[in-house]
C-alpha cells in the first residue's frame, strides 16, 4: 500500500494533506522518517507514526444512529445539517449511509464502510424487511390495511407494491413493514389508500431493533453479533 494512502485513511486526512505531511518529514515508518509519499509499506506490520503518535487503518465501522428529524441521510448537504455531522467517531468521514431516511423522518438509521454488508442490506433483490411506526392523519381502515396487504398501485411505478405487513395502532397509528425501498415509499403507499403520514418512525431493519437507551441524536457501534445477525449471509 502507497505510504500517502495509509497516512490518509488512518489519519483521516485527505490525500493532499496527507502527502504534505509526509513531505514536511512529520511521517515515520518503523521509526525512519520517510519523506517520499509513493512509498510503499506493508500495512499489517508497518509501524508508522505521524508526529509521534502510532497510525492504524479504520477496519470495519457499523453504526446505529437515532436519527432525529431535521437532519438530512447525506454526507454532505450545502443547506442542512446531514447525519455525518452527529457522528463523531475518528473515521467518520469513512461512511456511507445504509438505506436513507427522509429529512423528517425519525429512527433506525445504520451508516457503514463496509460495502459488501450495506449491499448486502440494502440491495432490492435481498428484500430486507423495514418496520415502521407511521402517525397518519385518519385511522387506517381495515379496507386500507388489507389493501396495502395485497400491493398498491403508485404513481409513477410499474406494478404493485409488494405484500406489506400492517398491524393497525390507536391514536391513528400503524405499524408497517415493507421490503422494498422506493422513494417515499411508506408515505405514497398510505396516501394511495386516501390517507397521510404526518410522522414516521423507523424501528427495525431485518433481526436489528433500534436500540431503546439511544435517545434522538445519538449513535453506537454495532455488537458483532447484530452486525452478523441483520441479515443472514446467504439470503
Ligand atoms: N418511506 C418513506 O416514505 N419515508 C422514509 O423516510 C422511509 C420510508
């Protein structure tokens, strides 16, 4: 691996910043100072420092956030505050979100750097089920329900909706769990049965609940066994 890409990923630094640092002889390897960015070490048994402090690459991260409303399932937003800015963890600018949030809706957000396991979350052909505690304007009919049961017809889309689970709530609630991923898609289904979502709350990703200690706003890693548990391997 090239010197200047280590000191980048470990340090989180961009690679400009990085390769300025290596060239100001700020950068050791196995105690000798390296000034030359393309160098290549080993990064398993390398020893590099920067200003004396050790160096190691981020490895696998997997977070649960509480996402809160307001915030938009973005990296980068030139208006509003994105979910990366409540992360902060020393790699954070290393994650990508894991099926976005719309900007008012609250919950179950994950955000990752391992590709391969948010693909394996996120990709339509997986049918990873999503549950949702959606506020509506009406009472859900037992007529609404059954039609969302059986696929609805959205503006825009091919065919039907696939089967959705929904349970109705009092206080105008339901609970409903799609294992889809279209845009809007909670809120176009309820609107094509004559209803609205007025908030919508995400609690569950596959075998994952959002964790009930994990106020709006907060974050934690994963335990390995959620992280394995989410989604099994061969689905
Ligand atoms: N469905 C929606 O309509 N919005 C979300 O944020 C998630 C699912």
């Amino acid at each position: 691996m090239r010197l200047d890409q280590f000191v980048s990923q470990s340090a989180a630094l961009t690679r400009v910043d990085a390769q300025k640092a290596i060239r100001c002889g700020w950068v050791e390897v196995d105690g000798m100072r390296v000034t030359k960015t393309s160098t290549h070490i080993e990064p398993t048994t390398a020893v590099v420092t920067l200003d004396d402090a050790p160096l190691t690459l981020p490895g696998d991260i997997y977070v649960m956030l509480h996402k809160p409303a307001g915030v938009v399932s973005a990296r980068e937003d030139p208006e509003h505050p994105t979910v990366l800015d409540l992360i902060d963890h020393p790699h954070r600018k290393t994650l990508h979100v894991v099926g976005r949030l719309d900007k008012d809706t609250t919950g179950l957000l994950l955000l990752t750097n391992d590709g391969d396991w948010s693909h394996r979350i996120s990709a339509p052909k997986h049918h990873v089920p999503k549950t949702y505690l959606a506020t509506l304007a009406w009472e859900l009919s037992e007529a609404g329900a059954q039609a969302l049961r059986a696929g609805v017809q959205l503006n825009g889309e091919k065919g039907l909706t696939k089967p959705a689970e929904v349970e109705i709530l009092p206080d105008n609630q339901a609970r409903i769990t799609i294992s889809e991923g279209k845009y809007h898609q909670v809120k176009r289904m309820l609107a094509a049965v004559g209803n609205r979502v007025e908030a919508l709350h995400r609690e569950r990703i596959g075998g994952l609940v959002l964790d009930a200690e994990l106020p709006p706003g907060e974050w934690r890693e994963l335990t390995v066994g959620e992280k394995d548990g989410i989604q099994p391997k061969n689905r």
